[in-house]
C-alpha cells in the first residue's frame, strides 16, 4: 500500500520523518504486508532533502495513481486543500489531514463524501495536536452521553498569558517573546483572536454533540483586551485567566459554544496548564469530568496523530469507520448572550457606593474585589449566574459607571 503527503512544511516533513524512523513498527500496525511514502507534493524545492526523489509538483500524478490509496493533507487553509481532498475522496482513496479549518468548514460534506465513496476522513491532529482527542470522544468515552466539553486549545495564547501571571509581562511584551520563540506567528491574529481555539471547539462540539457547528455561529473573542489589572482582580478571587473555548448541551437539545477569556478556578486542573501546553476537559454523563493534557502543536507532536491516522485508515480500507456528525440545524448554537453565565467586570466610577448599590438592585448582590494599588476610580466586581445578554445590559447601562473589562466565570 502506498501514501502521499501533500504539503512539507513543519506538521508534514514531520510526518514524512516518523514514516521512515518507525518504518517497520508503523506497517506491522497498520496489517498491511508494506505501507510506502511514494509521493511528496509541494511547489517549492528541496534538493539536500534525503527524499528528494519522492517530490512533485502536480497534483493530478497522486490523484490518478490507482496504487496512492492515503493521503495526507498538511497544505493549510481551505482554497487548495478543499478541492484536493475532495476530488481524492471521490476517487476513492483515504484521506488523513491536520488542517483544522477544512475540517471546521467543510468537515460535514467531506464525511459525507467519504461515507458514500466507502473511504476514511480523519483528523485526529486537527485538535490539540499530539493530544488524543477526538478518538477518545467516538471510541472510548462511547458509552457516555457528553454533556460538556471545553480547554485551552491554544499554545500561544496560553504562553502570552502565562507571562502575564506568572512575569506580570503586558500582552504586548509576551506576545513578542512568544514570536521571538517561534511560538507566534508573524501575523498572530488567528491566535489572540481566538479564530484558530474556535474552529477546533467547532470540531470538538460537532463530534460530541452529533451535528457540524460552524464558526460564523460562535461567538468568540480573543486575548488583545486583557490587563495585568484584570491578571491581578482574577489573582484576587482566587483564580487566573484562561482562553476557554467551551460547548455545552442545553435541557432543549441546543448548544451553546463560545471561545473567549475566563476566570478559572486555582484549583481546576485547567488553571495549571502553563505556557504552551493545551489542556481538553470532557465531562460526561457516566465517567464524569475527563482531562487530556500535551502539547497542542509542535512538528513530531502533531505528526505524530497524523500518522496514527495513517495507520488507523490503512487496516480500514475495506470498512469505513463508523465516524462523524449530522448537518447543521438552524438556531442549534443559541445566541451567547441567552446562555447562564456569572461575569467579572471591571470599570470606572467616581461612586463606588452608589455604583454598588444600584448594581445590587439591578442584578442581585455582587462580590467586590479588592486590590492593592488599584486606582480610586476603579471598580471590580463579580456578579451571581443570570443570562449573560441581560447582565451585560443591566451593568452598561448603570448610571456612573463604564465598563472597561467583561469576562465570564468558569465552573470547571
């Protein structure tokens, strides 16, 4: 049996490395007699590669070889990777992939083309990298009806606001030590947006909760907004700041899903992960709260799941996998602002009794925080559950007083 690898960047030489370092172990795995890399597809050369015989440039020579039968997909992005993978699943061959937002996308149609052609879509190191994710959700914690899930799903992120707690560093300083490091990218907006936390919550919640969510239908905010005043006020409730993407089932079959800061708890196993570490809390009806913990990223880590994928389809050529979700319903994602939530807020007032007095008659008692140094015009609160939409509401349009910092409060 062979293989291709389209695209030899960092996740895809990585693949290409562990296929021939654990060459012998990799085939016994798979059952098949041999399992070979034959072609490499990448626009740019290589010529001090040791594979230098095994790269192309066209892609229609791995999609017409009948003898390619998996094929993984490390190109990136939806353009190109879209219609490649779906003109191979159509011809019937396999297909192993770590880009998580084709499978955030276009992850139902793909299955779909993949169930009806009777080959593999896999995606395992689309979420959390070298952390086993998402075979645990289908295969392991299969018995169990999951009621919640939720993480830290970024390394760069979690770097940028490990430095914040632990150096007191400003986001703008940790984000440039986190780019000097290789850990951010030139452009990190997809990071500190929490654009790339949401596609793969997308993916997590689709699996979980058994049809595709979308990202337009996510509400997700990032890590640009957050100070070392609200690093200290989080310090001070007795917990710190985590981007916590999040999906959860409702009493009436809907969903929420969000991705954004949160206050967690110091003694949640979430508020332990540091730097560029990922953590992925499932909580299910029978085996309770779960964690998986790794790396989330990284060139062996992520080529690693994708490999194991590899081996995954190769003893599955002639049984598809019972794996993947139903199309999306409209108004299945309920709107953020309806779900329960308690907030932290943060602002200014030149009346703080006053402010507090009315804030408890409008949405019930609050909980001031207190902290040493704060300016006199500064007010932090923590306000009890109610619907998030009617508590910001509430709170922004208390007279006296402006809000500068809204973040919501974990349970986990």
């Amino acid at each position: 049996m062979f293989v291709a690898v389209m695209g030899y960047g960092t996740v895809g030489s990585g693949v290409v490395e562990l296929l021939y370092k654990n060459h012998d172990s990799i085939v016994k795995k798979s059952m098949q007699e041999s399992l070979e890399l034959k072609y490499i597809l990448d626009l740019r050369d290589f010529p001090d590669s040791p594979y230098q015989d095994k790269f192309i440039k066209d892609f229609n020579i791995i999609l017409n070889d009948p003898e390619v039968k998996i094929v993984v997909e490390t190109m990136g992005g939806i353009t190109f990777a879209y219609d490649y993978v779906k003109k191979l699943l159509l011809s019937g061959k396999s297909v192993v992939t770590s880009n998580k937002e084709l499978v955030a996308e276009k992850g139902y149609e793909l299955l779909c083309i993949a169930k009806e052609k009777n080959v593999n879509f896999l995606f395992e190191a689309s979420v959390g990298g070298g952390i086993p994710i998402i075979r645990p959700i289908t295969q392991c914690l299969a018995a169990n009806e999951i009621d919640e899930i939720a993480g830290i799903l970024n390394g760069t992120t979690n770097y940028i606001l490990t430095k914040m707690i632990t150096e007191q560093a400003s986001f703008e300083n940790a984000l440039k030590n986190a780019q000097a490091l290789g850990y951010a990218e030139k452009d990190p907006t997809a990071d500190v947006e929490g654009d790339d936390s949401c596609r793969k919550i997308c993916i997590l919640a689709s699996l979980c909760f058994g049809k595709h969510v979308y990202p337009k239908d996510v509400h997700t905010e990032g890590i640009t907004k957050i100070s070392l005043s609200d690093v200290a006020y989080a310090n001070s409730w007795g917990g710190v700041i985590k981007l916590i993407a999040a999906a959860k089932r409702l009493d009436n079959g809907k969903i929420t899903v969000t991705v954004g800061p949160a206050f967690v708890q110091n003694h949640s196993q979430l508020a332990n992960v540091d730097d560029v570490f990922n953590a992925i809390l499932v909580r299910g009806d029978a085996i309770g709260d779960v964690v998986f913990y790794g790396r989330g990223a990284g060139k062996m880590p992520t080529a690693s799941a994708v490999v194991a994928d590899v081996i995954d389809a190769a003893k599955h050529t002639l049984k598809k996998k019972n794996f993947g979700w139903d199309n999306a319903e409209e108004n299945y994602v309920i709107d953020y602002r309806e779900q329960t939530a308690a907030l932290y807020v943060r602002g200014e007032t030149d009346d703080k009794e006053g402010v507090i007095k009315l804030l408890n008659g409008e949405i019930g008692a609050v909980r001031v925080l207190s902290l040493e140094g704060a300016p006199e015009n500064e007010l932090a609160i923590i306000t009890n559950p109610a619907t998030e939409g009617e508590l910001r509401d509430k709170i922004e349009n208390i007279p006296g007083f402006t809000p500068k910092s809204v973040i919501r409060i974990t349970d986990y």
